[in-house]
C-alpha cells in the first residue's frame, strides 16, 4: 500500500500560480475559494535576505488532527495511499476539521460541506498525477509514494535539504519543501 | 540600523479563513454558554435531591429542571443553526467516533435529556398536570421511592459533569488553536457554568435559605474561577513560545479590554464583592449580582472562543 506525499522545490517555483488554476479546473473550486495556495516568505536582514515562494496545500498529515475531531467520520483517511479525504454525503458542516487544521488547509464549501485537496485521489487511482504537479511548468513538484525507496519523491528527500510546515504542530505532515 | 524582515504573502483568501479563522461566530459560543449554566444546573439540582432539600416544597429542584430543558433546547438549536450542512445533521448520530470530542457531546446530550425528564417528573408543575393528567400518578409512585430520588440526584449530577467539562474539552483538545491548549478549559468552563447556574438559582429560589446557600456557593465558584484562571494563565505562560503569544491576547492584546472590563472585573470581581458583603448582611441581596455573573459568563464564551480562533502557529512563526 503506498503512502503518498509531494515534495516542492522552493528554488524552481516561481509562484506562477498555474498549479491553483490547475486546481481550480480539474476539481471545479468555486470562485474565492483555493485547495492550493502560493505562500511568498521572506526573512532576514539586508543584504542577506533570504527569499522562499512555495505552493501549499492540504498537508494530508500522518497525524491528523481534522480526521480525530470529525463526529461522523466523513473526515477520513482514504484506504488508498493514506489520502486525508471528505466524505461530502457524510459532512454535517460542524467546521471542527476546519477549525482543528493547524495550515487553515480547509474551508467550507458553498454547498455546505467542508473541502480541502484531495491530491487528485480521483486521477492518482487512474494512474495519473495530481492536476497541480501535471501543469507545473517549472516541475517544482513531485507526486509519489513516500514509502518507496526507489520513488523520486523518496530520493530527492534523501539528496537534497528539506522542511515542512510547522514541525512543532506535530501533525506529520506529507509535504516537504526543498531547501 | 536595519531590523530584520519576516514577511508571510499568501493568495488564499477562503472565506472565515483568512485573514484570520472566524468560522465559528455567535452560535458556538452562546451554545457553550446555555450547556454550560445547565450542566450547572442539572449539579445543583441533582445535589438538592441527593442531599434531601427536595422535601421542601418549594425547593428550586422542581422548577430548574425544566428551564435547563428549555435552554438546552434553545443551546442546541444555535448549535443547529451553525452547521451548515444542516440536512445531514442526523449522521451524527450514525456513529460514534472515539476520538472526537463533538460526537461524545452529541451522545452525551443524548443522556441528559432523560435524566432532566426524571427530575421533572418528581413532581411536574401544575400546568403539566393539567396538560397531561398522568403524570400526577407516575409523580406519586416516584416519591414513594426515596432511593429513586437520591438515583435521580446522582444521575443529573453525573451528566451535568459530563456536559459541562465536554464544552470545555471541545475546545481544549485543538492543537492548531493555541490558547485552548489547556487542559485546564474545561475546569474554567464547568466552573463557569456552575457560577452562571448558582447566579441563576440565587436569582428565582422562593426558599430564602436556598437563595443564601446558593449565594454563598456562588461566591465559592467564583473564587475558583478566578484561580483556574491563574493556574491556565501561568500554565500557557510557561509553554511555548505560540502559547505565550496567544495567552498574551487575553493580557495586553486586542481581546484585553474586554476581557479585563467585562469577564473579570464585571463577570468575577464586582458580583464577588457584592455577595460576599449581602451574605455577611452588610448589604441587602438584590438580582445585580447575580445578572453580572450570568453576562460575564456568557461573555466568557465569546472571548474564550474568538481569541482562541485569532491565536495560530503562523503568527508564532512569523515573530
């Protein structure tokens, strides 16, 4: 069983933003509404400053807050590839997943429901890639499985410097930015 | 000199997200507020019957039940109007999640309705009677069964526990909101709750010796409240640096004013000062005192509950 994950290249990423348009395409993401997001960051004193732009998501943690919180159980973690999913049929719309998520990766939905990224579980199980890592035209992303030594996403993580975001939330996240 | 940058642009803008989360708004903590003075209620009520008062005719027992029905009811409706999912509100109670703190509450008022029928049906008032005859003979057969009674006192107390630590667990157990990370909310919140239901019994008893026992344990409540909220300050105080930062909205940060003026001062301080002086005599009892505990309660909830949304691990991050 695979556990999926994606590493993002901050030194590729441009903050172009074709990975939300991708997004709001393929999962067709109301307008004001983003599952994925470009975050600019920057810290440091002149003339050493220190300048990062990532692409950010649903962290689809290992340790996860919104799934522990939900009281229906339609916050979920997907028998595939231990994607954090909605089940939206089961969604009351109490907002505590929503309120839980240490990233804020979560809104609710027009429709009522509480939504967030689905790492494109519906184009994963097809054998393709998520629609953000498809369109990057810089490929800062990657899509893979974690626990594959031999996965891309595996050895990048095992050759090049990376953090997540918020380590001390302790929610394990499963997306790691190259340094 | 050139200070040090740490800025943070982001391109999301949900809505009640960013810039700051504000998902939940009024009917969460009005909600907190109504199940928390009836979680103290159903104590009180449930300790007059364990202890024996209910053989008073007018003990405060026999009319508080039903106002916690009602503002149980009312609670659960604000609870109801914030979902917003609301034609799926019955998958609640399809199943039972271990770990969330939401789903032991909606099976825990599940409990709490039957043990306040209970208390009710001790002795119902009269426009019951008149509404539904029977229940003068079921009243009958129940005093007959004093160990019922003192069962009946324990039930209300048990879950009237249950209910109010749970709105305060709720909350307590969300790492992402920093300033609920206490395991102590709870305490806050059920004593809270037992202050807001002694002002409120304090307020309605027609027994004058209830009213002054109800004084004096509100007074009681108080005090605690006052050092549960010392020992969760000093607990957040001494954690990490996101904690700190999120105590310090409460201190001196834009929820100060507020929480100084009108949970503490007006909510705590001030009705202490006046009870403590009409239970000593010095002062006759009049309803202001209690009326400042009920407001500085539900004040509480809101302070409690938008403060604890503002506070976040980014804006730990980015100082």
């Amino acid at each position: 069983m695979p556990r999926y994950g994606m590493v993002i290249d901050t030194h590729k990423c441009v903050g172009c933003n074709d990975c939300v348009v991708a997004c709001k395409t393929e999962n067709n993401i109301p307008e004001g509404y983003n599952r994925d997001w470009i975050v600019t960051e920057s810290h440091g004193k002149y003339p050493a400053v220190h300048l990062e732009i990532r692409t950010e998501r649903c962290n689809h943690c290992s340790n996860t807050p919104c799934v522990s919180c939900c009281p229906t159980g339609a916050s979920h973690i997907h028998d595939f590839g231990g994607v954090v999913l909605v089940d939206h049929e089961m969604c009351i719309g109490c907002k505590a997943c929503v309120e839980s998520c240490p990233y804020d990766a979560r809104f609710i939905h027009p429709d009522g429901y509480a939504d967030k990224c689905t790492f494109c579980i519906h184009r994963v199980e097809q054998g393709m890639k998520p629609a953000c890592v498809e369109v990057c035209p810089t490929y800062c992303m990657h899509f893979g499985d974690l626990d594959d030594p031999n996965s891309e996403v595996s050895q990048l993580l095992n050759s090049r410097k990376w953090h997540v975001n918020l380590p001390d939330a302790g929610t394990e996240p499963n997306i790691f930015y190259l340094t | 000199m050139i200070s040090q940058i740490i800025e943070l642009s982001t391109t999301r803008h949900n809505p009640h997200v960013d810039p700051s989360m504000a998902m939940w708004e009024w009917q969460i903590p009005v909600y907190l507020f109504l199940g928390g003075m009836v979680a103290g209620m159903m104590i009180i009520s449930g300790y007059f019957l364990f202890s024996g008062r209910h053989k008073e005719s007018n003990c405060a027992c026999f009319s508080i039940p039903f106002t916690s029905v009602v503002l149980l009811s009312a609670g659960m409706f604000a609870l109801f109007l914030d979902l917003s999912h609301k034609l799926y509100v019955w998958r609640l109670y399809t199943t039972f999640q271990l770990k969330s703190p939401m789903s032991w509450g909606a099976w825990i008022l599940i409990l709490v309705y039957p043990a306040l029928i209970a208390n009710i049906l001790i002795r119902p008032s009269q426009w019951m009677i008149k509404l539904i005859p029977n229940l003068s003979t079921i009243s009958q057969k129940i005093s007959k069964h004093h160990i019922l009674i003192r069962n009946i006192g324990i039930l209300n107390m048990l879950f009237g526990m249950m209910l109010g630590a749970y709105t305060g667990v709720l909350l307590s157990t969300m790492v992402s909101r920093p300033l609920w990370n206490s395991a102590l909310l709870w305490v806050l919140f059920l004593v809270s709750g037992l202050s807001a239901a002694a002002a409120y019994v304090h307020l309605v008893a027609k027994n004058k010796a209830e009213s002054e026992l109800l004084a004096k344990a509100d007074n009681g409540f108080l005090v605690i409240e006052l050092f549960t909220f010392v020992m969760l300050f000093l607990g957040l105080l001494n954690s990490s640096k996101t904690h700190i930062d999120a105590v310090y909205l409460l201190i001196d940060g834009p929820f100060a004013p507020t929480f100084w003026v009108f949970v503490i001062m007006l909510g705590i301080v001030i009705p202490l000062i006046i009870q403590l002086l009409a239970v000593s005599h010095k002062i006759k009892h009049t309803p202001i005192a209690p009326i400042m505990v009920i407001m500085g309660g539900l004040i509480l909830r809101f302070i409690i509950v938008s403060a604890g949304q503002y506070s976040h691990w980014f804006n730990a991050h980015l100082k």
